[in-house]
C-alpha cells in the first residue's frame, strides 16, 4: 500500500491566476473535474494533453507555467486515484472568504467537467449499467442541482458535504471500472474528431440527444421517416467561405457539426424505430486542407446513431431506406440541395413499380413538431444558457469599463468580441450593434463605424453563442459616463417598463397582456415629459406609442436569437415553465421628431433574458448592471482604477 501522494496539487488561487492569465474559461474546479474524469475513463497516457487544449483553449497549447501547473495536477490526481488509501480528493475553493454557494457552484463545475472527461474517454457512457452506471447516472443529476440563498446556510453545508462524498466515491467507482478492471487504450484520432468541432455547439450528453429524437419519433405516424439535413457551407467570397454554423434543427438532434450530413430517423412501428446518418467520409487530403472528419466507422459511438453511411453515396441509398414507407417528414423549400436529393429518391420510387419499389404517398412538414419541442427547454439547455448569459453580461460591463468618448464604435464591438472568446464563446449570436448617439435609433444597426462623442449615449445590442445557444443583452449608457437629465428621463421609462415586465412574466401570462402594461407605462412617460399629449387611454388605444416604441416586447431565445416557436395571434400564447423570452422595451426619438429639442436623437433599450419557472422567472443576464446609478458608478470606478 502507498502511504502517500507523490506529486503535490497545486495551490486552488494560483492554478486559478494562471487559468485567468491565459484566458481559459474554466475554474480550477471545472478543470480538475475534466482532467480527474479523463484519467478515470482510463486516458492514461499523454494523449490528455491535447484533449485539454482542445476542450478548453481552441486546441492551442498552453503556456508554460499553466503547462507545468496542470501536469503536476495530472500527476497529483493520477497517484491519488491509484492509491488504495482511497486519498483522492475533489478540489473546491476554501477559506473564510469563500461561501457555501461558492462551493456549491465549484462543485456543479467539477461535476459537469467530470463527465465530460469521462465521456470523452468512454464514449459508450450511455451504456454502462449496473451501479457505476447509477453512480454517472446520480452524478448527471447532481450536475443540475440548485440552490436557493435563502436556504439555512449551515443545513445547506451539511448537505453539501455529503454530495461531495458521494461525488468522490462516484469518482472511484468510474475508476475501478474502467482504468483498472477495463483498461482502454484511447480511442484512435479519427473518433475524437468532434472534440474541436463540438466548441462552437456544445458539450450536451449523448442521452440528451437521444431523448429529442424518441420525442419526435413519438410523435410520427407508424411508416414514416424524418429526414433532417445539415447547413450547407457558405461562401463569403471567391474561395473563402463563412465560418461554418450547423443548422439549429440538425444540432438539435445530433450535436454533429459538419456540413454534407443528413439525419434520418425511422419509425417502423410503435415498437421499433432506427436512427442513421449520412456524412462525409474520411479524406486524408481534404483533412490536412480543411480540418478532421468523423467518418463512418466513428459516428455510431460518437453521436449515438444505429447507423452510418457515406453522404456521397446517398443517391444509392437514400431511395432503399425510404421504400414501401407511407410518409415522409421533410422541410421542403429550406435548402435547394436537400431537395433536389429527397425528390430524386422519391422519383426512383415512383418509377420502380414494377421492380417492387414504392414512394412514400405523403411529405410531411416536421418543423411544426420540432419547434415545439425546441421551445421548452431542458434542464441541460438551461445550463448553457445561463452561461451564455454570464458571459454576454460580462461583455457588457467589459464595454462599460472601456468606453471614452473619441473611440469608434468598432473599438466597442472588439471589447465585446474579446470577452466573449475569452470566455470561451467564438462567436457572437448575432451582428453586434454598437449605436452612438442618433445611430442607437436605427434598430438593427451594424456598421459600427462612428466616433463616439462625448455627451451622447451608445447602445449596445450583442449576444455570445455558447454552446450553440444565443445570449442576448442590450444596455444604452452615456459615453462619458454621466447621463444628462433628458437622457435620464427616458432612460427611467424604459427602465421602470423593463422592471414591471420581469415582474409580469410568470405561467399563466402571455407576451400580448406584459406588452400592454409597458405601453401604459410608456405612455404616461411620454406624455409627463411632453413628448406626446392628450388622454392616456385615449393615446393606448390609437397606438400613440408606436411612433417611439416599433417592435415587439420579447420573443422566444434559444439555439437562435429569434428562436422558434409558435406565438399565437398577437403573441396571446400563454406562456409555461421552460420557455425562455428576452424582455427588451426601447424609445427611439428620431433627431427630426416633432418633439422638445432637448429628445430628439436620444435611443434607448434595456433588455435581459428570461426563463418562465413554475412560479415566475429567473433572469438569465442579471449579471450587468442596468440601474442609471450603477452604470454611472461602475464608469466612474473603471476610470479610477
């Protein structure tokens, strides 16, 4: 027996220094989770390194004192885990400084990071039984765990202590299970192809996956297929294309992120149904020209399919799989490619009669079914998406702290842009709009190309993708970081409309009915300041406001900005628990308005993200400020420092 760890962990606050030094989006927690989950899928020789850089840092390497650090982590964890003194330990934050919801957070870090490690290691996760199969099980659930802060503190550090154990024995289990009863050496290069691919759409479970698509196979008539294909790739000019963004629907189902793929998902009956995909094949050449590709032989274990076949065979394919079935799911006219290859199949059906060959008799629309679905989102969706709100908040306060008047408002679009690569977003969600002055009334501004002045205000509208899921943040404050007092006074309606409607919004509410108290709201404002004049409900019902306040109240957010989802007529919809909106009011007073002179060329609009709960709403992007005395002094403290 060894009595004793020979290689030393390093200390929590310096590991933590050097992770922020380097601009990784991980604790100390999160990546001692991912580390500790590699070597307990059995990953135990050098290929974790790469891994790491991969999963954490766009596969760059680290620098060297962050190297060292995390090689002695490694070392420290792997001589713990072979220790049959049982002396491995999970390592969280401590201290009198540090909080139990400190540590209640760091513990859903290591967790989340755990099963990564440990799903990249042992891809078949899904299929591990017996108790170490519950132990990832339970250990999936603790990953969601919450807390309220108004819990008892003491009882919630009791509690806390005890998952902690049992998350550490959980560890262990993992690890006899597969790095000592079942050593597997890791898996060849070509089936860790998505680990690269997979930053820009997310680290979701294969059984999340799964579970979408028994939902909609569900929910298809017996003797039917879905067909669900992949984005095309998009040229930006010449030979130089787009990054490549993976269609929501396509992600939604897989978490497969290359282009030429289809997903088909076939219903036989009520009791049996199959999953296969089409991709690319591998293609040493194209390879070393344009990136890795999954493959064939890899995609089953990958992405959990029953099935994998060649894209470019589908031609030769597609139209067997297809035969003697009585319907088709398909979403006609969204890509021309698409198309054009599921009526070719379906035309060798209809020619083939007399080979016993038959077409399907109907096509049918899945997007109705599958926006449905996609606008109630899981507890695992929520988890990204808070992130994604954490991180687009920070990059609002980054923008904040960095404004001085004579910048471009470009200048601001790059504060944003680097927060969010720092945090470990790519890219943003949608075009940053940057609008100084008269320019954050124009609505969707992009051009970002004007100098800020001092005295005016600057709008920013931006959101980081995380994970594949959309934030989306705006907050307007003055360039030089005081607001003059008409500023403030508009600024202050939209303000109180934004309050009201994080108040309004609980199940049982709809879009339409939020909407008419912000009016009301607005009205009173406008009409207080001179802006507008006449009786309040007289200017409600002739829509007075519409002239300053032209779009919506909220729409749905989720793998897109305007996710989808049905709204019902006049976004009457009711809203329920899981359904995730943006609460975005505005004023725009164009420079030419037919009001006081001291308005005109003031846009302002506040808006944060929400997810219905079963009795209200959590805000997704509270983490930056929007009060006018907070902007005021979080400007001020930034120019101090």
């Amino acid at each position: 027996m060894r009595m004793s760890i020979q290689n030393e962990m390093p200390g929590y606050n310096d590991v933590d220094q050097l992770l922020n030094q380097q601009g990784v989006g991980l604790t100390p927690a999160e990546m001692h989770g991912l580390i500790s989950g590699l070597l307990c899928g059995g990953n135990t020789d050098s290929s974790w390194q790469p891994l790491v850089h991969d999963l954490t840092n766009e596969g760059l390497a680290f620098g060297h004192e962050l190297a060292q650090a995390l090689r002695n982590m490694h070392s420290a964890i792997s001589d713990s885990l072979d220790d049959d003194g049982f002396l491995f330990q999970l390592y969280l934050p401590e201290g009198d400084a540090v909080s139990v919801f400190d540590r209640a957070d760091a513990l859903a870090g290591w967790v989340n990071h755990f099963l990564l490690g440990l799903g990249v290691s042992q891809p078949k996760l899904d299929k591990v039984k017996d108790e170490t199969g519950e132990a990832i099980d339970d250990l999936r659930n603790i990953a969601q765990l919450g807390y309220d802060e108004d819990e008892d503190q003491e009882e919630l550090e009791m509690s806390l202590e005890e998952i902690i154990e049992y998350v550490r024995v959980a560890a262990l289990l993992c690890h006899d299970t597969f790095a000592r009863q079942q050593p597997t050496a890791p898996e060849s290069p070509q089936t860790d192809i998505t680990l690269t691919k997979i930053r820009s759409g997310g680290v979701m479970t294969q059984q999340e996956f799964l579970s979408r698509r028994q939902t909609l196979l569900a929910q298809m008539q017996p003797g039917s297929a879905a067909l669900i294909f992949a984005a095309p790739e998009a040229v930006r000019s010449a030979d130089s294309e787009y990054p490549y963004r993976q269609n929501s629907d396509f992600w939604y189902f897989t978490g497969f992120n290359e282009p030429e793929a289809l997903l088909v998902l076939i219903k036989s009956d009520e009791t049996h149904n199959h999953s296969v995909l089409f991709n690319r094949v591998r293609d040493l050449t194209a390879e070393i020209w344009f990136g890795r590709r999954l493959g064939q032989e890899a995609a089953p274990a990958k992405l959990g399919v029953d099935r994998a076949l060649a894209f470019s065979e589908i031609n030769q394919q597609l139209y067997q799989l297809l035969n003697g079935l009585d319907a088709i799911y398909f979403a006609q006219g969204e890509y021309a490619y698409a198309d054009e290859i599921v009526f070719n199949a379906l035309e060798k059906l209809r020619k083939g009669a007399r080979q016993n060959l038959q077409a399907p008799n109907s096509v049918i629309d899945w997007r109705p079914i599958v926006h449905e679905m996609r606008l109630f989102k899981s507890a695992e969706e929520l988890a990204v998406m808070r992130r994604a709100g954490e991180i687009t908040a920070l990059a609002h306060t980054r923008a904040m702290e960095k404004c001085r008047p004579g910048m471009f408002e470009y200048q601001l679009e790059g504060e944003i842009l680097h927060e969010f690569n720092r945090h470990g977003a790519r890219f943003p969600s949608y075009n940053t709009i940057v609008g100084g002055g008269e320019n954050g009334c124009i609505l969707h501004y992009t051009e970002n190309e004007s100098e800020l002045r001092d005295g005016d205000l600057v709008l920013i509208d931006a959101g980081c993708e995380y994970r594949g899921y959309a934030g989306d943040i705006t907050r307007t404050f003055p360039v030089n970081g005081k607001f003059t007092q008409p500023q403030r006074e508009i600024y202050d309606i939209v303000l109180e409309s934004l309050e009201t409607a994080l108040k309004l919004y609980r199940p049982g509410t709809s879009i339409c009915q939020v909407n008419q108290e912000v009016v009301r709201i607005m009205i009173t404002g406008l009409v207080r300041l001179g802006i507008l004049k006449g009786e309040i409900d007289e200017l409600i019902a002739n829509n007075a406001h519409r002239p300053y306040f032209m779009h919506g109240l909220s729409h749905w957010l989720g793998l897109d900005v305007h996710d989808v989802g049905n709204y019902d007529t006049d976004r009457s919809r009711v809203l329920e628990p899981g359904m995730v909106l943006t609460v975005e009011p505005g004023l725009y007073i164009a420079t030419d308005a037919d009001v006081p002179a001291q308005y005109r060329g003031i846009g302002i609009r506040i808006e944060d993200d929400i997810v219905i709960t079963e009795d209200g709403n959590e805000n997704l992007t509270a983490g930056v400020v929007k009060k006018a005395d907070e902007i005021e002094a979080l400007m001020a403290a930034a120019r101090q420092s």
